[in-house]
C-alpha cells in the first residue's frame, strides 16, 4: 500500500474543522486591519528565491523542492514573501496600486528533516505590506500578529524583536562579528565555521550548544545601527510600547533569510520544543529594489499552521449544519427519495441518505451517528399515500407529513 511522503500530513475531514476555523478567523482579522487576500502560484522560477532570500540561505542550499524541465527549474515555493513581490512587480502593482496590503494562506515546500513542528509541507498564514518605510506600520504588523494570537485564543508566546539595520548597518554588523568570532573559530560548530565564511550573521541563532556558549560571550548590542535606523527602531518600540504589547529585544535574533532589513521579530512559545518559533517576520526594504522594481519599504510575517494547532489550548469545531437523513425502503421508494434529497438540497437543506442498501434499524443508527436529528423515512405505505413518515431522533416522535408539505414542516422544525 503506498505511503504519504515523509514530512507530509494528510489532514482528515474530523481534523479539518480546526483548520477552517483558523482561517476563518485569519480571515476576519486580516479583514479587520484592511488587507486583501493574495493567491500566487505554488510553483514558481527557483531563482527567484536564490535572488530573494541569498545563495548562502539554507533554505536555497539544501531546503527547496527542485524540478527541472527542459533548461527550466522551478521550485514549489519554500516561503510566500518573494511570491508575492514578485507578483506585485509583474502586475504593476507598484504603478497603480499604492499601499498594498495582502494576505495569504496556504501550503509551502521545505526539504526538512521531519520532527515534532517540522513538516516539508506545512502551511503559512502570512501577511506582506509593500510601499512604506514608516516605523508605524511595523508596529500595525506586529499588534497584527498579536491580535492574531489572542483571536486564536493562543496563550504564552514571546514576541522577541530586534534591528538589523539598513544594508550598511548588516555589513557593520558582519564585520563586528567577523572580528569577534574569528578567535572562537574551533569552538564552533561545522556549519558554523561555513557560516562565518558565508553567512556570519547565522552564527547567531545557531542551535549547537557549544555554538550557543560563544555566541552567549558576545557583546551584542544595537552599536551597528546608523542614527536613521535608530530613530525607526525608537520609533517602533514606542509605537508597540503605547499599544501595550508585550516584547523582548533580542539582540541576537537575527532570521536566516538575506532580505531582511531594520526590524525584524519571531513570535515563541515553548509547548513547541526545539522548533519553537510560532511565527515570525521583518522588514524587507531592499527586497523590490533588488526584484528590479522601485525603491519601496515592505514588512511581513508568517505563521506556521500546523504549529499553531499545536499550541492551541482548545480544538476548534464548526458548528456542523443540521442533517436530515432519508431511508427508503425498495426500490420505488429509493428513486422517490433520490428526487426528494435533490429538492431538500436545492432548497438549502443539509442532507443526506444511505447508499449502502441498510435494513432500516442499520439506516436508523447510521443516521445517530451522523448526529441527524430529523429523518424522512418511504416505504411502499408513504408511496401509496403520497406522505412520508417524519422521526424526530431526540423526541422518538414519529408523524406522516404529506409530501407536499415536507419543506415547511422541516424548515420549521430545524
Ligand atoms: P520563516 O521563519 O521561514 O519565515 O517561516 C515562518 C514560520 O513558518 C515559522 O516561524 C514556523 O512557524 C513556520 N515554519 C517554517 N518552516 C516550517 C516547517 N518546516 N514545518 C512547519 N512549520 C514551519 C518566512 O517564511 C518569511 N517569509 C516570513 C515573512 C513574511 N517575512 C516577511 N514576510
């Protein structure tokens, strides 16, 4: 029998209540704050994330899912932010739409190896702002994401945020550490050592704790910040302090992904273990410029599904629509019933019946299970009197009503 593949989860018609729940809420909050949902394709040209995110990215190294055609390769996305640049670019949404604010929901592609909160597909809930520097609007994004959490009803999460800076900022930043770690090197993890070549800002959220006790003994502070960048970074912190949201600075959060700019944060929450991360975001100011669009500010953020729905202190449930289930009895009966389900249903009537050939007692306790609280039963008696024999599941009343009547009398009762 053929397997999922790992790292994949099938999500199962009793699971995917809590999944339309979440997004039902997204979608109200997101809607709240005036933003419009965006749907990019799930594949798009790999290049456009080595652009995006750098070479030296990890995700770019090893974690994306390649196909090649032809002299084509293409990557079923590892993240939505380049996406969703992308498509604003080619769309002229720069040209004529101003501010954009959009959203989106859905699956995303890295090669992981599995473990508790690390799928290959997971799914993002993500946001993305593009054509504003303004320090206030990261403090929108950010109270969005808190909002978000609380109209989950997720509780015990750590907002941590930090500042990297303008591009000259990161490369002072660079240099600082370059200078500090270069002594450390044989302290440090492998990929560490690689990192320090490549990507030397990596070393800081490093997960090896012989790396973790280096990294500890720097002096990290906000020194590499160019006054503009200090001004914003002031700005956004009084801007989330006069909202009253809860944060940390965290010097030495620091993302993995080349675009980052200025502010950037992650949302933690320790049930999650190792992968411990809820969700995260930043600015990415430099992003459209280098995708050969206009100079623009932009800040974002994703969370991850799957992770929230482990956090969650409660299982969400749709309130499941009232069923009505038909039994017939021969054959006569099933075809009066198979036209009786299609008025019920055209008239907006949740229903039901049984395409099992069941006993009447079998189709009786099927319709228990499905929690039905009204059936409709025909047999060759109801035919000949051109009624049908109502039972009400919780009361065990049970009435002929006259065919022509049913709608009525179901729309009253449910
Ligand atoms: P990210 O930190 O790579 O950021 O992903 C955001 C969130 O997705 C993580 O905090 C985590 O909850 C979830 N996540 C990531 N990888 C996995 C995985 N393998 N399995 C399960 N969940 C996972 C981004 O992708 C940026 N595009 C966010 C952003 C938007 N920045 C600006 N705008």
């Amino acid at each position: 029998m053929f397997k999922k593949t790992p790292g994949t989860k099938d999500i199962l018609p009793d699971e995917v209540s809590s999944w339309q729940v979440i997004e039902e809420t997204t979608r109200n909050i997101f809607s709240l704050y005036n933003y419009k949902e965006i749907r990019p394709p799930i594949i798009e040209e790999a290049a456009l994330f080595n652009r995006s995110l750098g070479e030296s990215a990890e995700i770019v190294q090893k974690q994306m899912f390649l196909i090649k055609k032809d002299k084509d390769v293409y990557a079923l996305r590892p993240e939505g932010t380049a996406s969703i640049v992308r498509a604003y670019l080619e769309n002229n949404l720069d040209k004529t739409a101003g501010l954009t604010k959009v959203y989106y929901i859905g699956p995303m592609f890295r090669v992981e190896r599995p473990q508790k909160g690390r799928l290959r597909q997971f799914h993002h809930l993500g946001c993305e702002v593009i054509g504003s520097q303004e320090p206030y609007l990261d403090v929108e994004v950010i109270s969005l994401a808190d909002n978000l959490l609380k109209a989950y009803t997720i509780e015990g999460c750590e907002i941590k945020i930090n500042s990297l800076g303008c591009a000259k900022d990161k490369k002072e930043l660079t240099e600082i550490l370059r200078k500090n770690l270069k002594p450390k090197l044989s302290k440090l993890c492998d990929d560490c050592n690689t990192r320090f070549k490549h990507n030397v800002l990596r070393i800081l959220d490093c997960k090896n704790e012989g790396c973790i006790e280096v990294v500890k003994e720097l002096d990290i502070q906000q020194d590499h910040l160019c006054p503009e960048c200090k001004g914003h970074f002031d700005k956004v912190k009084e801007g989330l302090d006069s909202l009253n949201i809860d944060y940390k600075i965290s010097p030495y959060l620091v993302r993995g992904l080349d675009y980052y700019t200025r502010t950037v944060f992650e949302i933690i929450h320790n049930d999650l273990g190792a992968q411990n991360a809820l969700g995260a975001g930043g600015r990415y100011d430099n992003l459209v410029g280098d995708l050969g669009g206009p100079s623009l500010g932009a800040i974002g953020f994703a969370f991850g599904m799957e992770r929230l729905l482990l956090v969650a202190s409660r299982e969400y449930r749709v309130e499941s629509k009232k069923l009505v289930y038909i039994i017939t009895l021969g054959n006569q009966a099933k075809k009066e019933g198979l036209k009786l389900l299609n008025t019920l249903r055209r008239q907006g009537i949740t229903s039901d019946t049984d395409y099992e050939d069941k006993s009447l007692k079998g189709a009786l306790r099927k319709a228990n299970d499905l929690s039905s609280r009204l059936v409709l039963i025909i047999g060759e008696d109801e035919l000949k009197k051109s009624v049908v024999m109502l039972k009400d599941m919780v009361s065990g009343e049970q009435k002929e009503i006259k065919q022509d009547d049913i709608i009525a009398e179901l729309k009253n009762k449910l």
